[in-house]
C-alpha cells in the first residue's frame, strides 16, 4: 500500500499535463494549407451557380422578369412580380460564401508568389466577373471588404457605391490584362475555362470591360466611351473560340449547370410569349433549338403574369401542355454555362460603333455577333448546328440599319437578350441598361412593383440583422430597398 | 419511560394472529412532547403514514404487523402491533440521522452542508409518469429546471436549462452524470429552419425503472467540480443497487401507454381548394392550386381535384384524425437483486417500443444493466456497473421545412380534399404504377405526406456500452478512491429520399456511422474526521481526466441505377466523408469542508483545467468556490412552530473551452473534383480564431430552507446572480463575410433570479395524505456585452427569412427580431397605394424564451389509493410561428376569411396620412396575405405563455392481505395520464411549446410533429 502511495504524485503530474493538445485539437482529415490553383478551379464552378441560386435567382425570377419564360405556376414568383425572400436573397448568401469566398482566399495566396503571377492576375479578371453579376443584381453591394472574414477580420464589411465598384473593376481589369505574361507558363490543369491560354484570358477581361463599360452609358456616357474605347484598342475577342464558358458534369454539386435541377423538378416553365413572337417575327432557326413542343403543335409563347384562371378566361385552355417548354438539352446537368460569348463581344462593340466611340463597320459587328450567337449554341449539344446558309438568310431578312441610332440598338441590344437566354442575369442587367427589347410589364393583382417590371433584388432579409448600419447606409444612398428601385448605372 | 417499555415487551408476549386492527397511540419525545411528522412504516408493505401535529396516529394494520416509527434526528423504533391496539412510543433523540445528498464527484454530504440549492427527484414520478424521454419527465418538477417538450418524435431530443441561458452561443444544457460517471449527451443531429430529422441525444439510453433518485445541481458552487461542462448545472442520476436481503428480490414493471396526436389546428373550414374565389375548374387548375385555399365557398358542388376525381366541395371531415395514429408504447422491466455483508448486486433488463403517431415511425429500446459492489479485502470496496443498451429506430419524422416533412403538407391540406386522395391508389402517396410520388400540387418541394411516411426512410440503431469501476479504500480518517469510467456508442444511420420523389426525382441516399467515447478518469485522496469538540474536516485532493472522441463517417450516393435496390453501389453519383472531433481536459482540484458542531458549515473548492481546443498558451485556468451554510435552528431558540430552518451562501466561479479545431483555417477537397482536378475549399464556416482564452462565469447564490409544523410545511428559497464574461460567441455574421458565423470573444451575460418551492401538507391522517407543492422561478437575463462595437448578433432565422433569433446588447438573449408593420405616430399601420401594409422597422417583437416557470403538484391519499397532478406554467415568451405565416400564404388560417366575399381595406393610414381606402379585391386577398408573410414579421409573433395539465397519476397499491400467502411483496397499479390539457394558450394553430430542435434559437416554430396526449397503465410487482 506504501508503494501505491508513492505512485500519487506522478498521477497528479499526468493529469495536469497538455502534452498532445496541440496533436488533438488538429483536424485530421483538413489540410492547414492548400494551392491556390485548388481554390481558383472551384471558383470557377461556383461562379456558373449552384442549383439553389440558379433556381431562386435566374429562373424564378429573373428569368421572367426578362420575359424569356412564363408559366402560370406559383412558385415562379418573378412571373407575377411577387416578392420571395428567400429566392430573392439566395443569389447574395450564396455567392460571398462561395465563389467570393474562394476567389478572395485564392489571391491572398497568390498575390506574393512570383511564380504566380499569371495566376494571380487571372483570379483579379475572374473576381470582377464574379462581383459585376452581384452589383448589377443588388447595386450598393460590400466589395472592397468582402469575403475578408478571415483575412483581415472584417466582420460587418461596408457596402461600396456601385459607382466605386464599377470604376474599380474597369481599371482592375485593366491592369490585372495587362499583368498577364503571354510568355510565361500557366498552370493549365485547373483552368477550366481556356485551359492555360493565357491570351485567351486577355482577350476576355478585355470583352468584360466592354460589357462594363456599356452598362453605364444611360448613367455617364462619357466614361462608357472611354472604357469602351479601351477595351476595343487593348483587343477584344475574335472568334467564337474566344467565348467562355464553362463545361459540367453529371454529378451533384459544385460541378453540375446548376440550371439543370430546376428542370429536371418543375414542369412549369414555358418559354414566354415575348420571346415566341419576337423569334416569330424574325423567322429566328434558334426558336427550334430553345424551345421543344410536341410534333403536331406550333411554337406558342406563355403570357407572362397569368395564372390558371386567368389562362383559362383568356384562351379556354386548361393546362400549359401546349406552349412551348425549355428544350431540355440546352439545361442538362452537363450543359455548359456561357461566361461571355463571343456573340455578346460583337454586338457591343456594334453599338459602340454606332455611337460612335470606336471607329469600324458596325453591320459588320453586328453580324458577326448574330451569326456567332447561332454558331455558339453547339456547345450545347452537337446537332445544335444552324449552318452557313440558314444564319445569312436570317441576316438578309433581318436587315441591320446603322444609320438610325435607335433602330439599330433595339436590334442590337434585342439580338442580346436572345443571345443571353439561359444567361438570366446578363440578359436582365442589358435590357436595364438599353431598354431593347421594349417589354410589356404584366400587372398581376396584388404584385409588388405595382405593375413594373422589378429593376433590382432586395437585399437579404438577414443583412438587416447581421450588418444593418452598412446597409442602412447604402440604403439610405441607394433609394429605398425595393424590387424598383434603381441601381446607379440604371437611370 | 420503563412503564412504556415493559408495556410493549408485555404486548409482544401477548400476540396472536389475527386479521386487522386499528392501531392508535401518541408519539412523544424524551422529554414528554409530542412529535409531529414522526414516519410510521409498516414493515414489509408500502403503507404508512404520519403523525399528526398532537403527535398522534391511527391506522389500520394486520394484528402481526410491525411497525418501524422513524424522524430525523431521533433513533428508530420497531414494535409490533399490541392486541389492545394501543401502542405509545417514545423516541429517543441520538446520533443524528442525517439527510445525505449525492453531491459532485460521488461525495456525499450532509443535507445541511449543502450551501448552494438542489434539486431531488425519486424515482417514483418519473417511472409513473414515464415520459418516454427522461428529460420530458423532468417538465415542471424543479424550480428553475426548464424543460422543453419539443415535438420531433420518439427519443427525440431534450432542452433543458437551468437557471437561465449562461453562454450566448455554446451548448446550455447541463451535464448528465450517472453514478458518478459524466455520459455522452451529444445532441445528434437537429433540424433547422431547412428541415431535417431530430436524431435524439444521449438521454433516450436511461430506463427509468433504473433510476433511484435524480439529483440536480443547479448553481456554479455545484459544480466547480466536474469543471466547465457543469457550468449550466448537473443532473446526476443514482441507479438503483443491490440491496441486503436473504432472497433474492425481484421488481417487475409493466407499462402500456396510448399517444395521441393533440390537434391544436383551428383552420378555416368555409373556403375550399383554389384560387381567387373560384374552385378549380380543371385537373391541371386543381394540381397548380395545390395547398392553396382561395378557392370558393364550399358548396357542395361538384369540384375536380388534382386526381382527376370530381369530389363534393366541401370540408371533409377529421383531417387529422385520419392522418396521425394512435400511438402506443409498452416498457416492461424486470429486476433481480440481492445483497449480503461482502457483496450485492442488481440485474436489471428493460425492452420498450414504441409506436408514433407519425404512421410507420418506431422506436425500440433494450436495457441490460448489472451493477455489483462490494468489499474485496478489508477496506477496500469495489462497485462495478456495466450497462448496454440496444436502441433502434424507424422513420424518425423530418420537420420544419416543407421537403419530405409530412406534417407541413398535412397542416395546409385544402378543407375539401380527402387524405385518401393523397394516399392514392396505392395508400402510400404514390402514382398508380407505384413508382413515383402523386404529387397533390405544382409545387414540387411539398411532399405528399404519405409518401413521406411510408417511402422517406431515417432509421438509426444505436449500441451503447456504459461501464465504470469504482475502488475505494479507506483507512481510519484517510480514503482513496479511484474510478475509470467510459460511455461508448456507434449508430448506424440511413436515410433515404426515394427514387420518384417530386423534388429530387433520382432519389439519394446516406449510410454513416457515428462513434462516439468518452472516458473519465478520476481519483481523490481524502481524509475526513470529526472530533469530539465538534469540529468536523473532510478534505480532499485529486485529479480528472476526460477524453472524447466523436466520429462520423459516411457515403451516399444519388440517382440509383436498379429500382428498389437501396445500396450506395447501386447509385450513380456517390461521396464519403470522415470527420472526427477530438477533446481532452486535464483537470486537478482539491476541496475542504468544514463543520462546527452541527450548525456551521463551510466549504471551498479549486479546480484547474487544461483544455485541448485552447491555443497551448492559453489554456488553462484555475477556478474557486467557497459556500457556507448555517442551520440556525440548531443555535437559536425559534418560535414553536418553526422547525428547521439553514441559511446559505456560496460564490463559485467556473470556465469554459470551444469546439475542436476553432482555432486554424483548413481547407479540404470537394467531392471526386471535375474533369480528373481536384477542387479545394475552405473546410470553415465559422471563422477561426488563434487568440481565444477560456470564458469564466462567476455565481452569488443566496438560500433560506424553513420548515415548519414539523415536516407539514416546507419553503425553500434561493436568489442568485450569475455573470458570464469572457463567453466564446459564434454569431452570425454577414454573409459578405465569406462565412456564417465568427467566433468573439468578450460576450459577457448576467442571469440574476429567484426561484422558490412551497410544499404543505395538511393532512396526515391514517386513511389521508395530502401534499401540495408549488414551485416557480423567475430569471432575469441580460445579455451585457458581445464584443467590441457590437450590438446585436443573430443566433437563428426562420424559414420564412422575415423573423430571426438575436442577442442584443441590454436585452434577454434569444429575442425575436424581425419587420413590423409601419406606423405612424399615433400607431395607425401604414398602407401604401397599393392598399398593403408597409414594411416598419427592423425591430424587436418579443422573447424566445419563457423567464417565469413553474409547477403546481398536488398529491392525495386515501388508504392506498392515491392521486396526484401536476400543472406547470410558463411565462415571459413570445414565439414566431412559422405554420402560421404559411397558413396565410396557403389562405388556411381564419383571419384569411376577411375579405374573401367582398374585398377589404386595410385599417390604418396612407403615408400622406389619410385614412386608407386602397381596397384589395375578393379575388386579390391572396397576395395581400401572402404579402403579410413575406414582408411582416410582427404578424405572426405571439405571446407564448401557457398552462398545461402536464400529468395525473392515479396509483393504488394492492392490499397486502390479497396475497398474504403468496411471495408477492406488493403490486402496485396505476393510470397515468400526460399532457391532458394545454388549459391556457393564446397561440394560434400550435402548441406554444412548439420549436424544431434543442439549440439556443429558441422561439422559432414550424411545422412540427404535433404534442402528444398519453394515456397509461403501470403495474409494479414486488417479489
């Protein structure tokens, strides 16, 4: 018993250690460290959108917003300009924990690493795109301090003016494209947009600051040409090669278009009459390829902001079965989602001409952006061919006439909305900023807009209670927080 | 005195057998004065009663009787029963027989030695009233003890909080110790605003027939020595032992139990299916109304629904009736146990299960427990406890948000549609080929709710091994002891979401294992004594050791190949995951209690932790207590009719640890990558921190335990005042952030309260007991501090996205926020043109969490009949209902009714200050509801107080002489009755108790299994 004693002092010494703490308290299946090439692929995917923003942003809402689909169904609250918290909010909540997240962690890492620098410049040109889309949704949005949680411990970041942000971004792009070393290696494995061609990636921050630039000519024209001006002389994309955009896969998740889902669950969508009629009219071979309807049937748009009642006391019809649906295969999981074509690149560059910023061939540009944009949709399927003939026969039969500004941008700027279908987003902050298409707003009774077609997302609900004084702030510089209120390039 | 003697030696001589007599006397002390509240027992039965404030007793009793008269403070007396039924006794006063508690670490202390307040309950309410969920069963019993009855299923999961939210973020609810031994009560997964299954947690394991007392610790000073994770209080649990006998005595319990599902819903029942006003005119029109009931008034008329089926339209009868089941549950449990000088032990098995109200969802339970003590070689003791246990569980409901939750779907049904068409013609909810969920409406995230119940799967079984050895070795004034115990568990889980399923149409499904240990490892060196002058000692010294290790691993796999074939390997996408959560805390601690004579007590406590998930430089901290006692009415000559009365005082201070791995960003890799590259992510959605240091809170506690009339009447008081500071927070933060949440440093909350307990018993008769007890508590909470510059965090949000779960800066924590209506200055809502209310403030609307609490029991006696109740209260809460939001979106909830016929105009102002007169029309009213929920919060938060009859018990113990020649001990039946009446309420269409699962946002509902009401029959026997 006497020796047992003895034992009780080396007790008390084993349990007032911490030796191993350090060991335990250490995640094993985490890496302390990581590439940031790792943390730049995933950016790439998050920025295409997941199936829960792709759902609440782009379809439900902006889609119809945009008029490119209808339906009669509830749940597509943007169809009636009704207000969804959450599908209105989860564009924002999703995007500064994903893509912003991992884009801002991705630069800190590369940001000092000499053998990075084409990396590094290439995630500055890749974080514009990921912010353009969040400030054209939401205007007044954090960006110099976003996605800093970590790095710097800002916790409640403050909102920037969109104004701040956009002239930012341009001379980001700027010189992020000029950081560019064409002859320096790239490591091309984790870039799945243009695989490591480096020019590739300045030509399209290059066509970025194009479409940045035209954004503002309602708000500062003045500042619109002169990046415009830039964007054309530093050289914009040439071909439909240059377009980005990014490949999917089948799988779950990250990796997956994250239209894809929305489809594969609601048969709801039907492509809207606004779009039927002007693809009609102009006797557009796209209408076959966006649109899918049975064999005995003709292409038919849906009305936008009806519901059954009212479709039934318009047309008899009971069901939405024969308007046109979404053709599926241009939202498979493994559809591609397009960044910024060529197309887009072209037609921009015709209005510039138009206006006279940029001195070249406007018709020229502005073929060259319709016929890329019926070019481009073979990337989402093989047999989306319209060949040579189809596409000039179209062109001919839509004559372009650059000699009336105001004709020629409603072309312009009408070949873009249908160019952007499936690119919900852009499509709605071009048609802001141009005001082509002219579309006609439903008034669904008790709507939110008052019968306007919603200009902006609301900020989310839960920024009031986790970073109100900031917000308050752009509140209070923005106008008041509503579907209608206007963003700052958006007069 | 020898008069009385030889009395009684005379009347044992003179004893015969016969059938009854009433016997009757006086109880006196030595020195001549009656005593009141003397316990009279008589032996070998479950009868007995007390004496009355003269002193006196009568009772009837077998002519063979013994009787055993028994006070504290007095030596016991056995005597049989004399022929003359006359029977006076003198009880001598003698060594103290002290009450004893069951304090920290196993030590066991005087009654009055104890300077901080507790709590016992034995164990025959809870194997009464056998709630299921042992922490259920505490409900009402305890002043300061809050209990909520969440409604998420059989072996669901438990809150409880004692004295008040303590930290603003981490885990509140206290340590559960069984025999000494801190077991593993992990909360296992919970659902949020998202949806998801309520896993259950470590409470479900304990068979209440185990259970011999629970004693609970609610102050700091209680628990200085179990360190930080005692900090919200302990609930310790005494199991049943072997007890010394000749034979070997056997208990067998039988319980049966019927559940009903509490339809609290008071929808409207006037307008049926559809939209506008107008009925479905169409299949497709009826599918895309779904849940919507803006249809027309129910008139009878033919109206075709979603099934094609023309069905009379009007409200079908007793929804809920025909959805939910009655639920049923039987416990049985046997008991062998025997005992002698040198060793004792206990064998008990216990088998439950449980059928729910959710159809198809079960639950089942099997214990074995064997406990062994005794002494091995001269002072040297040995307990031994061994306990496993098998749980297995089927279907555990999904709740809060729509997907796969049967009761979101089942809440909104359309008046005028029939369940049977949901079930379909299959009776599950799906299609005619049996391979795809009918689904009832456009909305595809709604879940038919019978295919929610009979495809959804979320089945886990659980094994439990809970050991301990316990060595003890005294030696005159010195003592040794040591104990080793570990709690360990693995659960198996599978959830599936079929193949078919309208929102996820491929079907998925998830295989994981969770392991969990915990091992404590402890030993004291101590040395007690008292000394003849009256100074008493019991110091001590020792160590601990706690190490955990949680382990979840997992694959699951979506869109399966073969139909019907559940396996991972059978789906086309698949991922795994591996996470494994380790701590460790080294503690040493060493105490004195010191006593003078028996009125003067004093005691004090350090202990100091090392906590693995602290930075290594900061990781330790070491923390005192010191309380002190005074029985008074062992000095002072009090009032005649005051018996007892101690005064107290103790001051205790106690630190806390985070979770695992707060301190480093990690980064992981997701899924299989894309196009053969890997992808990284950061691992963290709360962003880490290097600088913590462990949090601190300090307790004052003050307490006055009176009794008078002898035992008649009891009232314990006790006020404290805790501060929490240095607190740990995870708050919400921006997600502009990059992350959810971020870990600050400096929270700081102050709990100050009251709590008190009054019991009376004003009737101790022979054939009449009567007790009636009330206890009730009242905690102000105030959260002080939340860091630097920060006012407000969010802690929680509902699905609605319009009312969140804040701490807020000079407010009670878990406030509810969200927009109210605008108002001008005289309070007039404000309309815009439109004639919708308009969007106020970002404001405070009302109190997650109840602050006044209590219970009202109240038990009677007659012979062996008893019966008994309890009320309990809660008040000072306010709650946002979600079901209710909906139930506007989805025109089911009576206020809806207001403008359906002829359109409404708002009561209030336009901005310019006129009256409004914007109207909505008849057919419009569903935007202006739905308007309601997207938009104002403040609409749907309600006060939350209620009353409820928690319990009635009726128990009657069989009489004795039914089985006089058989080896029955005793039988006991009773009927119980649980959750019979929720007899205030002023919230609509659910129980105010409602919330989703156990964590810290409490005041947020939606959509839960509905409260039961139990109806039970218990048999006990005694061999």
């Amino acid at each position: 018993m006497k020796k047992l004693i003895l034992l009780i002092p080396l007790l008390f010494l084993y349990f007032s250690c911490d030796k191993d703490f350090e060991e335990i308290n250490t995640n094993p299946n985490a890496a302390t460290d990581i590439a940031p090439e790792l943390l730049f692929s995933t950016s790439l995917l998050q920025a295409s959108g997941n199936s829960n923003q792709s759902e609440g942003a782009d379809l439900l809402n902006v889609s119809c917003y945009v008029q490119h689909i209808a339906t009669t169904a509830f749940n597509w609250q943007g169809d009636k300009y009704l207000f969804s918290p959450f599908n209105n909010d989860v564009l924002f909540s999703d995007a500064f924990r994903n893509e912003v997240k991992s884009i801002v962690a991705m630069l800190d890492k590369a940001k000092d690493d000499p053998d990075k620098t084409n990396l590094y410049a290439i995630g500055r040109i890749w974080k514009v795109y990921i912010f353009h889309r969040l400030t054209d949704m939401y205007g007044d949005i954090p960006y110099t301090e976003a996605g800093r949680g970590y790095l710097d411990g800002i916790l409640d970041p403050v909102y920037d003016k969109q104004e701040d942000i956009y002239k930012h971004m341009l001379s980001e792009l700027e010189d992020a494209t000029k950081a560019i070393d064409v002859n320096k290696p790239f490591n091309w494995e984790p870039d799945f947009v243009y695989y490591g061609d480096v020019e590739k990636w300045q030509r399209f921050g290059h066509s970025l600051m194009l479409r940045l630039a035209m954004r503002m000519v309602k708000v500062d024209a003045a500042l619109a040409e002169s990046w415009a001006k830039k964007a054309f002389d530093l050289g914009l994309m040439t071909s439909t090669d240059d377009s980005a955009f990014i490949g999917h896969a089948w799988e779950d998740g990250v990796a997956q278009n994250g239209l894809a889902k929305t489809f594969e669950t609601d048969d709801n969508a039907r492509l809207s009459k606004a779009f039927v009629d002007y693809l009609k009219e102009t006797n557009d071979p796209r209408l076959y390829i966006f649109g899918s309807i049975a064999d005995t049937l003709e292409h038919k748009g849906m009305p936008n902001g009806w519901d059954d009642g009212m479709l039934f006391d318009s047309t008899g019809l009971t069901d939405m079965e024969t308007f046109s649906r979404v053709n599926i295969d241009m939202v498979q999981r493994w559809s591609p989602t397009l960044f910024l074509g060529y197309a887009e690149s072209e037609l921009l560059l015709a209005e510039a001409i138009v206006r006279n910023w940029v001195s070249g061939d406007a018709t020229e540009h502005y073929e060259n952006g319709v016929r890329a944009a019926m070019q481009q949709l073979v990337i989402f399927n093989e047999w989306f061919i319209i060949d040579d003939s189809a596409i000039d026969n179209y062109l001919t039969n839509n004559p372009f006439n650059p000699a009336d500004d105001e004709a020629a941008f409603e072309m312009i700027n009408s070949q873009y909305w249908v160019a952007t279908f499936l690119n919900e987003l852009e499509s709605f902050a071009n048609w802001r900023r141009s005001g082509y298409p002219v579309l006609t707003p439903s008034n669904y009774p008790g709507n939110d807009t008052g019968g306007l077609i919603p200009r902006r997302f609301r900020y989310p609900q839960e920024e009031y209670s986790v970073n109100i004084e900031n917000l308050n702030e752009a509140v209070s510089r923005q106008g008041a927080d509503l579907l209608t209120t206007r963003v700052w390039w958006d007069l | 005195m020898s008069k009385y003697i030889s009395t009684i030696l005379l009347l044992l001589m003179c004893t015969y057998a016969s059938a009854q007599i009433q016997v009757e006397g006086t109880v006196k002390s030595q020195s001549g004065e009656p005593l009141p509240g003397v316990n009279i027992v008589v032996i070998g039965t479950n009868s007995g009663m007390f004496t009355d404030i003269d002193g006196s007793y009568s009772m009837l009793v077998s002519k063979d009787a013994s009787l055993r008269f028994s006070m504290v403070g007095y030596e016991p007396i056995v005597s049989t029963v004399p022929s003359d039924g006359t029977l006076h006794v003198v009880l001598k006063e003698g060594v103290k027989l002290k009450q004893v508690v069951v304090t920290a670490l196993g030590i066991v202390r005087d009654k009055d030695a104890i300077a901080y307040a507790h709590e016992e309950v034995e164990s025959k309410p809870l194997t009464l009233a056998r709630e299921i969920n042992l922490g259920d069963a505490l409900a009402g019993l305890a002043p300061g003890v809050n209990v909520s009855d969440i409604g998420t299923g059989p072996a669901g999961s438990s809150r409880i909080i004692i004295r008040g939210n303590h930290s603003i973020s981490g885990n509140n609810q206290p340590l559960f110790v069984v025999d000494g031994i801190p077991i593993d009560n992990t909360t296992l997964g919970s659902s949020n605003q998202w949806g998801g299954y309520d896993w259950g947690d470590g409470l479900s394991s304990l068979n209440p027939d185990d259970i011999e007392k629970i004693t609970i610790l609610k102050g700091n000073a209680a628990a200085a020595l179990y360190g930080s994770r005692a900090s919200n209080g302990v609930i310790l649990v005494t199991t049943k032992r072997g007890t010394k006998g000749d034979k070997i005595g056997v208990e067998l319990n039988s319980n049966f139990t019927i559940d009903q599902a509490l339809n609290t819903f008071d929808f409207q029942r006037e307008y049926g299916q559809g939209f506008g006003g107008w009925a479905p005119g169409t299949q497709d029109d009826a599918h895309g109304s779904g849940h919507f009931s803006y249809g027309g008034k129910l008139d009878g008329s033919s109206v075709i629904q979603f099934d094609g089926v023309e069905r009379p339209y009007e409200a079908v009868d007793n929804h809920s009736r025909n959805f939910y089941e009655d639920g049923h549950s039987f416990n049985n449990s046997i008991a062998l146990t025997s005992g002698n000088e040198q060793f004792n032990w206990r064998l008990g098995f216990s088998d439950a299960r449980v059928n729910y109200i959710v159809p198809n969802t079960n639950w089942k339970r099997k214990t074995f427990t064997l406990s062994t003590g005794g002494e091995i070689i001269n002072n040297l003791t040995a307990e031994v406890t061994t306990r496993y246990i098998l749980e297995d569980s089927e279907n555990r409901p999904r709740l809060s948000d729509s997907p796969g939750n049967p009761n979101y779907s089942f809440a909104l049904i359309p008046a005028n549609v029939p369940l049977e068409a949901w079930a379909g013609p299959n009776g599950d909810g799906s299609t005619e080929d049996g391979l795809n969920e009918q689904r009832m409406a456009s909305n595809k995230w709604i879940t038919n709710p019978y295919w929610a119940t009979s495809r959804f799967k979320a089945n886990d079984d659980k094994n439990r091994v809970i050991g301990s050895v316990k060595l003890r070795y005294e030696l005159d004034w010195v003592y040794l002891q040591g104990r080793i115990g570990t709690d360990h568990y693995d659960s198996r889980r599978f959830t599936l979401t079929p193949e078919g399923t309208a929102f996820n149409p491929g079907g998925s499904l998830i295989e994981e294992n969770l392991v969990a240990t915990e091992t404590n490892m402890d030993f004291i060196l101590g040395s007690t004594h008292d000394f003849s002058s009256g100074f008493g000692y019991d110091v001590f010294t020792g160590a601990n050791y706690m190490d955990s290790r949680f382990e979840s691993s997992g694959l699951g796999g979506f869109d399966f190949h073969v139909p019907g074939l559940l396996t991972v390997q059978n789906t086309i996408g698949q991922f795994n995951w591996d996470f494994l959560w380790r701590r460790r805390v080294n503690s040493l601690f060493g105490g004195a209690n010191l006593h003078w004579k028996n009125w003067m007590y004093l005691n004090l406590t350090g202990r100091n932790d090392w906590f693995s998930t602290l930075p290594t430089d900061a990781n330790n901290l070491f923390y005192p207590s010191v309380g002190a006692s005074f029985v008074f009415s062992e000095l002072v000559e009090l009032p005649e009719f005051m018996s007892y009365g101690k005064l107290y005082t103790s001051w205790a201070k106690v630190s806390g640890d985070v979770n695992p791995y707060s301190l480093d960003l990690t980064y992981n890799l997701i899924g299989q990558g894309f196009q053969g590259q890997p992808l990284g992510e950061i691992t963290n959605n709360t962003i880490p921190d290097r600088n913590l240091k462990p949090s601190t809170s300090r307790e004052i506690e003050l307490g006055l335990d009176l009794k008078f009339f002898g035992k008649r009447i009891g009232l314990a008081v006790a006020v404290y005042n805790r501060q929490t500071e240095n607190d740990i927070i995870e708050s919400a933060v921006s997600h502009t952030t990059g992350y959810d949440a971020a870990l600050i440093k400096q929270g700081a909350m102050d709990n100050k309260g009251i709590e008190g307990a009054i019991s009376v018993s004003p009737i101790q008769k022979k054939d009449w007991d009567w007790t009636f007890a009330f206890n009730a508590s009242k905690n102000w909470n105030e959260v002080v501090d939340l860091g630097p510059g920060i006012e407000s965090i969010q802690i929680a949000e509902s699905r609605t996205s319009t009312a969140f779960i804040h701490h807020e800066v000079g407010q009670p924590a878990s406030i509810i926020k969200g927009f109210a209506f605008k108002r001008d200055d005289a309070g007039n809502i404000v309309f815009g043109e439109d004639g919708l209310p308009m969007q106020g403030e970002y404001e405070i609307l009302g109190n997650g969490v109840h602050d006044f609490i209590g219970g009202i029991h109240n038990s009677v006696r007659w012979k062996s009949l008893s019966l008994g109740f309890l009320i309990d209260f809660k008040t000072g809460g306010d709650i946002y209902s979600a079901t209710n939001a909906f139930a506007y979106t989805y025109g089911k909830h009576k206020e809806t009714l207001n403008g359906r016929e002829n359109g409404l105009i708002g009561e209030g102002v336009t901005e310019t200050g006129q009256t409004n007169t914007a109207k909505i029309e008849p057919g419009d009213v569903l935007s202006y509801y739905n308007h309601l929920r997207s938009n104002i919060a403040e609409e749907f938060v309600y006060d939350a107080d209620f009353i409820k009859l928690r319990q009635v018990v009726i128990s009657y113990d069989l009489p004795a002489a039914w089985f006089e020649s058989s080896s029955i001990g005793g039988i006991t039946v009773s009927a119980v009755g649980r959750n019979l009446a929720l007899l205030y309420s002023k919230v609509p269409n659910v129980d105010p108790e409602s919330t989703y699962n156990n964590e810290n946002g409490q005041g947020l509902e939606m959509f839960g299994v509905p409260q039961t009401r139990s109806f039970g029959f218990n048999l006990n026997v005694k061999l």
